[in-house]
C-alpha cells in the first residue's frame, strides 16, 4: 500500500528485549520482510548473547547500557521510531509468544486511516487465550480488569492487557509517553493516554503460545501492576473532572513552565 505520494509507508517492527537469546532469531524469521520496512531491537542489559545473536541479525540493535525497565525500553524504541519517521510503529516481543505472521492485520487499520492503535487481542475470540496455554488466574485476572476499565474509560475492549500492539506515527508523536512509568505499568498508561488524547483504537484476534521461554512476570508483579493500572485510571478521572490535573494527560502548552 502507498501513501498520496506513491511512497511505500515505512513500517517499523520494534523489540524491547530482555534475555531474549533463545527466541530472537526464529522470532525475526517469522516476520514478512515483505510487509515489515525494519527491524528495531533495544537491549534492556541483557545478561545472556541477545545483542550478539541481534548483531548477526538484519537488525538494527540499541543496546542499552544499564537496565532501564520494560516501559523504559518502550521509550527508547518508540523515541527511535519517531527519528525514524516511521508510519506505523509494531511492538512485538522477541520471545516468540505473540505471532509475527499476525503483523499484517496489526497495521491494516492504521494504513487505512480507521485507527490510530491496534491492540492485539487474545480474548477477542472465545476460548483462544486458554487454548494458547494463558494461565487460568491470568485469564480471569484479565478480564475483570479490562471490565473494570471498560467502564471507568468509556471503551468496550474484550483485552487491555496484551502486549502486541500497533501505533501509528500521529499517536506516538500527539501521546506524551515520556511522563509515564518505566516499569510494566507502562503499557496500561499508554492506552488510558489514548482515552485522553482522543486516538482511535481497534482491536484484532491474535493467538498466542506460552512455553518456557516465554517472558512472565510473577505473581507479585501482577498484583502491583493491576493496582498500578487502576490508580492510572482513577487519576486520569480526576484530572478529566477538573479536581486534579495531570501532565500525563494534558498537553505540553497546559504546562508551558516543564
């Protein structure tokens, strides 16, 4: 598909990895180059050979001196694709537990102007995500959460919780980011940022195989991200009601003094 001015738009594939030695290559061989312009890994300070597999790879690597955190790499990848100029931006985990062959249906929304992010989801279908091998507490964990957030943010997501997703260039450039957490949180803020912001989200059914090598996080992590990402919520009520403002929901010119 090309732009108005004949150019093929430059979609961009970025891996925010962590020990990812084991998966990354038949991860990356699993992507269209056909579809996909580049490939972007950025090393969390990986302990095991991930930059040096990612190096023999054709792909661009940032190799991050110091562990930053999962949303701190996200930052990295997605300040990147902005110097990039790239169109459409996907995040897929080099741990080859979402489905690189699922990239088309990712972007098709964004290249065709109907939406700003595409989230991958594996609820949208009935029965996928257990089939997938997802745990049954993670399961049900997800979906009172995204019940919860359905209601308190006005959409009707079956799946807030994936870490697939696509942006377009107009989200990542309009969407502040940068103020938000460099943990695991980070990726519920983005999505209540783009409530704030008024960008267009879609939803498409993805499968997804959990195995050994697949990152997780534990079961304290999940309890601490879950209250994370309800705090996020109640916060961007309040600022949305006027009782407490927030720069991650505002504009830059609402904070000219920062």
């Amino acid at each position: 598909m090309k732009d108005d001015t004949g150019a093929s738009p430059i979609v961009l594939v970025v891996m925010p990895a962590y020990n990812a030695a084991r998966t990354l290559a038949a991860t990356f061989r699993a992507i269209s180059r056909d579809i996909v312009t580049e490939v972007l890994l950025v090393d969390d300070g990986s302990t095991d050979e991930t930059v040096e597999i990612a190096r023999m790879l054709p792909v661009n690597t940032i190799a991050l001196p110091h562990n930053v955190g999962y949303g701190g790499n996200q930052k990295v990848c997605y300040l990147e694709a902005i110097r990039l100029d790239a169109d459409v931006v996907v995040m897929l985990h080099p741990d080859g537990q979402y489905d690189p062959t699922v990239i088309p249906d990712l972007i098709a929304p964004i290249l065709s102007g109907t939406a700003d992010l595409v989230l991958g989801s594996r609820l949208l279908v009935p029965g996928a995500a257990r089939a997938g091998g997802m745990p049954r507490y993670r399961y049900v964990a997800n979906k009172i959460l995204t019940g919860i957030e359905n209601v308190l943010l006005g959409t009707k997501a079956s799946e807030l919780h994936t870490g697939y997703r696509a942006y377009s260039r107009g989200f990542l450039r309009t969407v502040p980011f940068m103020r938000n957490s460099d943990d695991f949180v980070f990726d519920s803020q983005i999505i209540v940022q783009a409530v704030a912001f008024g960008q267009r989200m879609r939803e498409v059914p993805i499968s997804t195989r959990y195995h050994p090598d697949a990152s997780s996080i534990s079961v304290r992590a999940s309890i601490r991200y879950s209250i994370r990402t309800l705090l996020t919520v109640f916060r961007w009520r309040l600022h949305k009601i006027g009782i407490l403002k927030s720069r991650r929901f505002a504009a830059s010119t609402d904070f000219p003094d920062t």
